[in-house]
C-alpha cells in the first residue's frame, strides 16, 4: 500500500503540484489512508531535521556568492579575460561562451546562475556579431552545466550530503569531467562552424590586452584557488569554504574591484536567502521522502528488479545512464539525486564501483538533464533570456547535448578520468 | 502478536546497539510466546537525533530508543556524569556500577524531569571506552596534547575535558570529521577503537592512539512509560528481563568487536600506546576541575555526582572483594 | 465575486507586510552566518582558539532564514513544479485543476501547522541547545542556554506563513474562476530562477 507513494508523486508531479509539496503530500495522504496517523508527525520533524544539517550550509553560501560575483561585475571580467584568450578563434564568441562558463563554474556551483549571469551578456553579444539566436541560445544553455560540475558545486553538496561522502573527493573528482565537456563543446562548435557559417573574430588580441584583461580579472580567478587551497590545506572545512568564498567575493566587490556599493547588499543577501530557502525545504522534504521510501520497502525492491537485469557491472552501468537521462527528462539534478541515490549507490558499491566514481557519473548525467525537456531549468531559463521557444532552444542544443552524452560513456567507462586527481590528493584509495 | 514494541537505535547492523536489541527481540518475543513482537529500525529512518527520538518516545511513536549521554543531555543534563573522565577503573567496575541502584536512581530522576514520560530501563556499552587518537604523535602525558585540536562535540562538558588536558577543543559536526581529519582541520579525536575503524578514520590520517579509557561509552535504553505502563505485570517482567539480557549482551558485544578493530587499526599503520598506571595518574589529576564545573553548572551535578561517586566506591569494593576472594 | 476580492486583498496585503518583514530578517539571518562562520576560521586557524557555538548558531540562523523566507519564494511562485500538462489543458479547466491543487497544499500545510506548533510546545522543545546561549542579566555575567523550541519555532512559523499564503493565493483563484483576473492586484513575481542546479 504504502509503496503506492512513488506513482502518486508522480501523479501530484504531472499535474503540476510544486515537487516540495509533492514529496510530503504523496506518502502523507498514504499514510492516513493506512491509518497511521501518528506516523505523519515523522515526515513533519523528517523535513526539520533533513534541513538542520552543517554541511548544507554550503548551499546558501555558494548561492550568495555566485549573487555578490554577478552584482560586482566579476562575470564580465571573466568574458573580457575568455575574449583576451580566444576570442580570435572561428566562431570566438562561441568559444569565449564556453570558455567563461568554465571559468564561471570556479567561483559558482549553479548552472542556472551561469545561464542567467553569461547569458543575458552573452547571447546579446554573439547576435550583434552575426551569430543566430538559436545558436547563441544553444550555446549557453550547453555550456552553463559545466557550472555544477566543475567545482564549487550544489549537487555535489547536496550527494554529499545524502550519501555520507567527502564533499572535497567529489569536488576534486568533477574538474577532469568539466574540462572535457568544455572542450567536447568547443569541438561542436568547431564542426558546426561551416553549416553555421560562424564569424570570425576581426583580430588576435595583443600581449597588452592580454596582460590588462589577465590583471583585470586575476582577483576573481583567485576564488577556486582560495577556495581548494584552503580545504586541501586544513585551514577550513569544505562547508566553511563555501562563507570564504562569499566573504571573499564581499571583499573584493566591495574594496579591491569597488564594483558593490553598500545599498546593494540587502538585495543580494534576500535574492540568494530565497533562493536557498527553497533549495533547503526541497532538501528537508526529499528526506522525509526517503524516510517513507524505505518503510516501505521500495528500494531493496527496486535493487532487486535491477539487479535481476544483469550482473555485469559495465552492462548495469550503461543501463542505469539511461534511466537517469530518462530520469533527468522530467525531474530536476537536486530532487533526481536525493530520491535516486540512496536507491542507487548501494547497488553499484555492493559491485565494487567507487563511491565516488559512481557519484560522478549520477550528478554528470542529471546535470546534463538540465538540458533536456520536458522538465528542463537550463532550457527554460536560456528561452526566458533569449526570449525564443523552449522547444527551438532544446532542438537548437541538440547536437551539443550529443557531445555531453559522449562524455558521460567516458566518464563511466574510464573511472581514473574522474579519480585521478582526488586520489593524488589522497581522498580516495 | 498482541502488541509490537518500536525499536530504533541511530547507528548500523555492525554496531553494539543492534546486538543488544537483537537480544532483546529474541528474549521478549520468545518469553512471551508471540504475544510481544519486537521491530526493529537500526539507522536514521524514523528520527535522526536525541532531541527528535525522545520527543518520539514521549509522544508514542517509538517505543524503545538508545541514546548516549550526549543525545539526552539536552534534557536530562546529569546524565553526563559518564562522561567524566576517569571516575571508574574498569569495565567490571562499570558493569557492577550500571546493574546496580544508580540506574534506579536516574531512572526516578529523568521520570520526574519528562511527566512520566521517559523511562529509562537499563544503561549498557556502546563501543567500549573513548581513547585519545591522533594523526601527529603518540601521547604519553597531557603535556603532548598541549595545543592539539581535538575534536569534541559542541557540548560544554567534553569542551571542558579537552581543555582541563590542555588539547584545544574543536568542534566538528560528525560528517566533516573524516575530512576534517584528512586536511588538518583538526588533528584528533576521542572515540571507541570500533566507531574509528568503521569511519576508516586511519584512511584521514589517523594514526596514535593511546589506551587512557578517560570515559566509558554508556548505552542509555530507554522506553515510553505510556508504553510501558500499559503492560500487564507479566509483560513487563518480560521486557524488564529483556532489557537484563540485553545490558549483558551489549557489556560483551564491544569486548569481542574490539578485537578486529585493534588488529585493523594495526593493519593500517595505526600505533597503541598503552600508558602506565602512573602517567594514567596524571592525567586524572589534570581533569580535576571538570569535576567542579560538573558540580556547579550542571543542573542536578552535585547531586548526581556524588551519587554516583558513592555507586563507583561501593562497586569498586565489592569486585575488589570478589577478586580477593577468588584469588585466594 | 466582490467579498472574494476583497477578502483577497486585505489577506493579500496582511501577507505582504508579513513577508516583507520575514525577508529583511532573513536577509539578516544570512548574513550572520557568513560572519559567524568567517570568525571561527578566524578563531581556530588564526588564533588557534575555536569556538564551541559557531556550528549551532549558524544551523540555527539556517533553519530561521528558511522559515522566513520559504513563504515569500512560495507566493511568487518560485517552488519549482511541472506545468507541462496543466499548460495543455484549456484555461477553465487548468483553473480548475490549479485551485484543486492549492486545496490540498492547504491541507498539507494546515497538518503542518498543527504539528509544527505542537512539536514547538512539546517535550522536544524542552531540550536545551548544546551550545548556544543568551545572556540574561545587562552586565553579561549570567547566561541561559535556550530552549531547543527556538529553534523548531522557526518552520512551525514558515508553514503557518505559507499556510496564510495558501489561503490567499485560493481566494485568488477563485476571484480568477468568477472572471475577475484583472481586478486582482498583482504579485511581485520572482526574479531568480530557482533551484540548486
Ligand atoms: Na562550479
Ligand atoms: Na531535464
């Protein structure tokens, strides 16, 4: 009976009830119908106690930050810098999108804050040089989910969180993944350049440009190394990283760029407090989820069912990148992970799979999610800014989402890709 | 099954709670003849923390919860008397303290502080004693914990302990621990040899650990008196038996466990240093002014405290008797 | 149509001061906690002395800016949702369902509040905090630990916010149902988009 929970969420889901109120209402109207009553009370302190948690902290934090990065002018330091860089390649404004996305996902862990911050600057830009909206939509869109995956990152806080791993080993584990869906999308544009008919940047910026655009933007770039140096150094805990970051982005807006006036402040610290209240009660809520989940029996169930597919590991692993991308089409990377990956991670540890190579592969694949619709933040954010038609943006995206695919088989089958540099770093064996 | 007694208990399958509570289940459900059944939820499934699982206990949806000091301290402060270092000399000592009245004696106090709400039925072990462990070097006297930063709980009275043995407390919420460990953050940490070896702590560094047994890691069982009271008196001399049976199975559980735990913690790099009875002397003499925070800020301290002085010396003379007895 | 409207902008207005209120606070709240948790680096990398309260405090602070701020991100719609279905349906009908829905989030909100406020006045409230404390006397020489119902005060206060936002955002759309859309005063839509992604 009770485990009628997950079809009625998904009913709830479809027909357009927030998914916080979801989680609670499915398993509580259960629950009542099932006369255990007083068993409602524990979703209620399961949503409490699921948000009074340390480590979650980071999610408030690294959203302030991102907010006060934006509002003291650090993201166009950043395009400026990309556009020093490469701005002279085929289709540089293409490659300087990509490129600042990357370098964007070092000072914040949110794709969505990476569409809206580069986009709205971006795709203005790229369609006064004579590129397509449709491509410089596709564009952004593509390369904002870098922003999750390179660190800082909210999902990875958040898997953390869920499934008791080192925040640190999976910040580490995302850069090699990051970089190459960077690079896999540079590629795309490079192919798409012709049937494009992308432009060419008019010249190659001299040293002095370069060297001016480097200065302007060193302080911001400074963050991830502040940010890593001082975790790997012992001098803080990944969640107090996350309020360096935030006091350090205050810091140079405020006295080193004097981009942030002080009037500013109130507005920033209520746009990322909303922001992170409703991440934190869709934490609290998903807990209290799980809670039921597991009365009910469901997970072991699942595990058994999926298990019984086959007991190749290679095999279960390609299967289950298709359930999560199928996943990832209707629910968002949060939700998708705090609900999956109790269900999911003990089955592929149980097979020898790292925990944290597993971890990798799940955020990858429902960050890419964000992509695709129907459910999709990315796309809906990028169509707002670029006020074209969600399905225009999802088709227009398409080939680079192929691109993104192509890197999450890689990063499922080569695990050293992501474990490599956490284990130089000693945080996995 | 006439009735079914919620059993939860925060930690895993591999701990000493859930050997004790398997005790339990089998001892209740069999004495009973099927009338009790006993369900058991071992983890975070139906409540998380001490707060959120007494509350649990006394407003009926669990039935039997365990506890550390730490997790009632919020509500039952005096319970922390376990946590002074140092006051019992072993675990025959500890074992005679826990059968005997000073359980009856708190279990009338944290009655009397929760409406008759909260019962506490019997205080086993879980994990043994905490030791002092760290990734730098091997401690001898309080003079090489000078400076140290050792990870306590928030909780004021560890704080105290950590300093009086002039370490620097650090507080570090349990899942940053491992991390923490890693990078320096903090440098040790006082825990059982099992809950090190289950966290992997020797994979962060982890490295010295000295055998000093500063306070013993009580188990506190308690039980909803609603519950409870709504057995019939053959019932509950059942459940009393159980949770007898219980005490014992969890006394014993951590001496077996430990065994592994130490040949790991060897395996993986670790050194014990067993300190002496002398530089053990010292190190109690250094945590002398605990004893006098204990009495002045904690509600009931004095009380309790000497309460269970006069509950140690009376089972330190009766095992002393029976050692001198059997000796003979 | 008329009281519906009326009763629609006196608790739209009530919601509104309320919530305003709740935003400068938890606007406030955040920024203690960036500052509380920068001092204990400051303390324990710095000056080799950490602080015993810093974690509680800002948990604390965490838990009240999610109370105080959920209700104001649930009014302008920010909980994200699927409307892909609903979109599809005609306009009386995806009304229809759309009033349905909110029905039962008050429910579900209204269980809340019940819980949520006897979980505040309960035995759980009784604990005391482990590590934070206020001072009770004006030259700072007593101090009390407080109650771990501060605390819990803080969500039983963001569901019954919600649950008064809930109640508004009904009226709303029945107003809506009856054919009075242009005649309700507008709410500030949000402009973030939010999620942790
Ligand atoms: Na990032
Ligand atoms: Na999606």
């Amino acid at each position: 009976m009770l485990s009628l929970f997950l079809p009625l969420f998904l009913v709830f889901l479809m027909l357009g009830l927030p998914i916080v109120f979801g989680l609670v209402a499915a398993p509580a109207l259960l629950l009542w119908w099932n006369g255990q009553e007083r068993d409602i009370v524990l979703l209620y302190r399961n949503i409490y106690n699921g948000m009074d948690s340390f480590p979650l902290m980071a999610i408030p934090f690294f959203m302030l930050a991102g907010e006060l990065m934006n509002r003291a002018g650090i993201t166009l330091r950043l395009v400026e810098f990309a556009q020093a860089v490469i701005g002279h390649l085929r289709g540089g404004l293409a490659h300087v999108n990509i490129l600042s996305s990357m370098l964007f996902a070092g000072l914040s862990g949110s794709a969505v804050a990476d569409v809206s911050a580069l986009g709205s600057m971006l795709i203005p830009a790229m369609e006064k040089q004579g590129y397509s909206t449709r491509f410089a939509a596709a564009v952004t869109a593509a390369s904002s989910i870098i922003g999750p995956i390179i660190p800082p990152s909210g999902i990875m806080i958040i898997y953390a969180y869920v499934m008791g791993e080192s925040v640190a080993a999976l910040f580490l584990a995302g850069i090699v993944p990051g970089v190459m869906i960077g690079g896999s999308l540079m590629l795309i544009v490079r192919l798409l350049a012709d049937k494009e008919n992308l432009p060419q940047a008019t010249r190659r910026a001299t040293w002095g440009e370069r060297g001016k655009a480097s200065l302007n933007a060193f302080w911001p770039l400074m963050t991830p190394v502040i940010i890593m140096g001082g975790i790997l150094g012992g001098v803080f805990t990944p969640t107090e990283a996350s309020a360096v970051a935030a006091g350090y982005a205050l810091l140079i807006g405020l006295f080193v760029l004097r981009s942030l006036k002080l009037k500013d402040i109130p507005d920033v610290f209520m746009r990322s407090g909303l922001t992170s209240a409703v991440v934190l009660l869709l934490v609290g809520a998903a807990m209290a989820f799980k809670t039921v989940a597991s009365l009910s029996h469901t997970p072991e169930l699942l595990a058994e069912i999926i298990l019984g597919l086959s007991d190749n590991p290679l095999v279960l692993l390609f299967l289950i990148n298709i359930l999560l991308f199928i996943v990832g089409m209707f629910l968002d990377a949060g939700p998708a992970i705090i609900i999956l990956g109790p269900i999911l991670g003990p089955i592929f540890l149980s097979m020898g799979i790292d925990p944290v190579h597993f971890a990798i592969v799940m955020a990858v694949n429902l960050t890419v999610g964000l992509l695709t619709p129907p459910m999709g933040l990315v796309l809906f954010v990028t169509s707002s800014v670029s006020r074209l038609r969600v399905e225009t943006v999802a088709r227009a995206t398409f080939p680079f989402l192929l691109a993104e695919i192509a890197v999450i088989f890689l990063i499922t089958y080569f695990p050293a890709l992501s474990l490599t540099i956490p284990r130089l770093a000693g945080f996995v064996e | 099954a006439d009735i079914t007694l919620r059993a939860t208990a925060n930690s895993n399958e591999n701990d000493e709670d859930y050997d004790g509570l398997v005790v339990f289940k089998n001892y209740v459900e069999n004495a009973s003849n099927g009338a009790i059944a006993v369900e058991l939820f071992i983890g975070t499934q139906l409540c998380a923390t001490g707060e959120e699982c007494l509350q649990g206990v006394a407003g009926g949806s669990i039935d039997i919860y365990i506890s550390t000091s730490g997790g009632a301290a919020g509500i039952f402060p005096y319970i922390q008397v376990l946590d002074l270092p140092y006051l019992m000399s072993d675990d025959r000592v500890a074992e005679e303290v826990l059968k005997g009245d000073f359980t009856r004696e708190l279990r009338a106090k944290a009655l009397a502080d929760s409406d008759n709400k909260i019962r506490l039925m019997t205080i086993g072990n879980t994990g043994g004693w905490r030791n002092y462990a760290n990734t730098s070097k091997t401690i001898k006297s309080p003079g090489d914990l000078k400076g140290l930063k050792m990870r306590t709980v928030p909780a004021a009275l560890p704080q105290q302990v950590a300093t009086a043995v002039g370490a620097a407390p650090t507080p570090v919420p349990w899942p940053e621990l491992f991390t923490a460990l890693q990078t320096g953050v903090v440098e040790g940490t006082a825990n059982g040899i099992t809950d090190i070896m289950n966290m992997k702590f020797t994979d962060a560094g982890l490295k010295y650990l000295t055998l000093d047994g500063h306070s013993y890691m009580g188990a506190f069982w308690w039980m909803s008196e609603d519950t409870f009271q709504g057995l019939s008196e053959d019932q509950r001399k059942i459940v009393v038996d159980g949770f007898a049976a219980l005490q014992q199975a969890t006394f014993a559980s951590p001496k077996r466990k430990e065994i592994a735990a130490y040949q790991e913690f060897l395996k993986a790099g670790g050194e014990i240093y067993v300190p002496t009875p002398e530089e053990k002397a010292v190190f109690k003499d250094a945590v002398a002014p605990v004893f006098d925070w204990f009495k002045t800020e904690v509600p009931g301290g004095t009380e309790v405290f000497d309460m269970f002085n006069a509950a140690v010396a009376s089972a330190q003379e009766a095992v002393d008797a029976e050692r001198a007895a059997d000796l003979k | 149509m008329t009281l519906l409207l009326a009763l629609a902008r006196v608790l739209g207005a009530l919601n509104a001061a309320a919530l305003t209120l709740g935003r400068w606070l938890g606007a406030a709240c955040i920024g203690a906690m960036v500052v509380i948790i920068l001092v204990q680096v400051l303390f324990r990398y710095g000056l080799g002395n950490a602080l015993p309260w810093t974690e509680e405090a800002a948990r604390f602070l965490m838990l009240w800016m999610t109370g105080l701020m959920a209700p104001t991100a649930f009014r302008r719609g920010g909980f994200v949702s699927v409307d892909m279905v609903v979109s599809m349906l005609p306009r009386a009908a995806a009304g229809l369902v759309s009033l349905l829905l909110l029905c039962l989030v008050a429910l579900v909100l209204w269980k809340g509040v019940l819980i949520g406020w006897s979980e505040v006045t309960g035995f759980g409230g009784r604990f005391t905090m482990a590590a934070i404390k206020v001072p009770v006397s004006l030259d700072l020489s007593k101090w009390m630990s407080i109650p771990r119902s501060w605390m819990l005060a803080s969500l039983a206060i963001g569901v019954t916010a919600m649950f008064s936002v809930c109640l508004e955002l009904i009226l709303r759309a029945l107003v809506v149902l009856t054919g009075g859309r242009d005649r309700l005063p507008p709410i500030a839509l949000t402009h973030t988009t939010l999620g942790a992604e």
